[in-house]
C-alpha cells in the first residue's frame, strides 16, 4: 500500500476568539476596554500541529469536522493559504470554537464551547480507513469525535500519537487515547507527579514514548522505562503569548521522532519549536521553519 501522507492529523480544527487581557485570573468588572482589539482567527489544536508539520517540510493532510458557517471559511482558507489538505465532513451544529484570554506574560485562559459536538457524531468510517492506510502516522486530538475511530486507526498499521493536554490522569475520556497511541503527550500543569502518571500511560497503553511538557521548567521523557529531564529552550524573542506551543512541541518532536532520532533529541527539537511558539502572537499562525529548527538544534 502506498502511503503518500506523512502524517494524518484527525480533529481539532475550530476557530479561537483572542482576548488579550490586563492579568489572569481577570478580577471581575462590568467591563473592560480592550485596546489591542478582539479577534477571531482560524487555529485550534488539530489546525497547529498540521501547520507545525507542513512547515517542517512533512506531507500532511487533516480531517474533520466543520459547519457551514464563518468559523468553518476561516479554517479553509487558513488550510489553503498554508498548503495543507483538508477534508471537511459537514458538522450540523456548526464549527467548534473557544475564546481565550492572554494575559501580558503570556499565559492563557481557554473556555471551550461544548455545544459544537455531540456524543454520537462520527467521522465517515470508510474516509477514516482510507486516509489512515494512506498514512505513515496519524496524531489524533482528543476532541468529539476521534475516539470512536481509534479502533479503524490501529487497524491501518499506521504508527499513532496523541496529545492528553491538561489531563489531571483521572478523567476516564482520556484512557482511550492514551491507551492506543504509541506516542503520547500531555501536559504536566494539571500532574502532582508526572512521572507517576507518565508511567501508568505505559504500563496500560501501548505507547513507546511518553512526554509531558512543563514549559518554562522544560518536559520529561519517558522511554525504554527511563525517565529524562530536558530543560526549556531560550525564546528567541520576548515571550507574548503561550498559546499553541505544546502543539508546536508536538509537531517538531513527531518531525524529529519520524526522521528517527531518538526520543531525547526529539524532544529536544520539541522544546526549540515551543519556544519559538512563545513569541508569535495568538492572533497569527506562524510556525518555525526548518531551517530555523536544524540551525538552532545542530550540534556545534
């Protein structure tokens, strides 16, 4: 079988509404002027790992959901613009969104809305199966409704990744993804003991890497049963907004991990390209080349 897409990246596509505020948490007022403006703009989890990718020279293609409305025409066309394949299953109750709040140093605040997937959707099994077997890997979101085609994905004998988030190791939704990826990241904001629950990953999935990142403390990897520590990387500019640097980590760590480095070194490359994520503004899609990842990652 020929396998002419890198990497399938399969949901997460949405629009955020960016909001940059005077600090988090937002003390409460009746109201706040905003002088750096409000704007909604194509990019979710799903739409940065596939642009994270696309600029590192991989082919990737990304399915999904999207309603016929304005958020679904920002997606598209940021697809287009960006060069990466798309295909869009119609999504009755429109494209998912969120609104997130920045404050000046960067942090974020996401409030998700819910009511843009339903338990029962499904992505077409036979266009699932199809892009899958045409993968080398496939990097699932954790969004409505990828977990139901976990099962048509190991079948295609595609490698596969995923990405938990801000899990606190409980939530039971989570366990599908975790259980079936052989790469998985997660954030470790939300971990007392990330190598506890890194391990417990391992121990119940199949994953042959586990990353937790903790931004400016840097990440943990665990592989071969050996935890590592890597620092963070300098940004290479002022730090303005955190928003999409783990997507960012993802994407340069899955570069690096399929071009077959080893997991230190591609986390390494992981770390790099979140720090570069740091200093793009949330209001802009702008990932690190290649150039800039090999240059800042070689080996004097």
């Amino acid at each position: 079988m020929s396998r002419d897409i890198d990497v399938l990246v399969l949901g997460g596509a949405g629009v955020d509404t960016i909001v940059y505020v005077p600090e988090l948490p937002l003390p409460y007022a009746d109201s706040y002027m905003i002088d750096s403006g409000i704007r909604t703009r194509a990019g979710q989890t799903g739409d940065f790992v596939a642009l994270g990718l696309t600029a590192l020279g991989l082919r990737v293609h990304h399915l999904d959901m999207l309603g016929d409305d304005p958020e679904g025409d920002l997606v598209r066309a940021l697809h287009r613009e960006k060069g990466i394949a798309l295909t869009a299953i119609p999504q009755p109750a429109g494209t998912k969104r969120a609104v997130n709040l920045v404050s000046p140093d960067g942090r974020r605040l996401s409030l998700y809305d819910t009511s843009r997937g339903h338990a029962d959707d499904r992505l077409p099994e036979a266009t699932v199966t199809a892009l899958a077997g045409a993968s080398c890997h496939v990097h699932v979101a954790i969004t409505q409704p990828c977990a139901h085609a976990l099962p048509h994905l190991r079948e295609s004998g595609a490698t596969l990744s995923t990405d938990l988030h801000d899990w606190d190791g409980e939530n039971p939704y989570h366990e599908p993804f975790a259980q079936a990826a052989d790469v998985v990241f997660l954030s470790a904001t939300a971990l007392a003991d990330p190598e506890r629950t890194m391990r417990r990953i391992a121990d119940r999935g199949r994953a042959e890497v586990v990353v937790a990142t903790a931004g400016a403390k840097g990440a943990y990897v665990l592989a071969d049963d050996e935890l590592t520590r890597l620092p963070a990387a300098t940004p290479p500019a002022p730090v303005v907004d955190s928003n999409g640097a783990g997507d960012a980590f993802a994407a340069a760590f899955l570069y690096a991990w399929l071009n077959r480095e080893t997991p230190a070194r591609s986390a390494l490359y992981g770390t790099i390209a979140g720090a570069h994520a740091c200093t793009v503004p949330s209001t802009e899609a702008n990932a690190i080349s290649l150039d800039d990842l090999l240059r800042s990652t070689a080996t004097p």
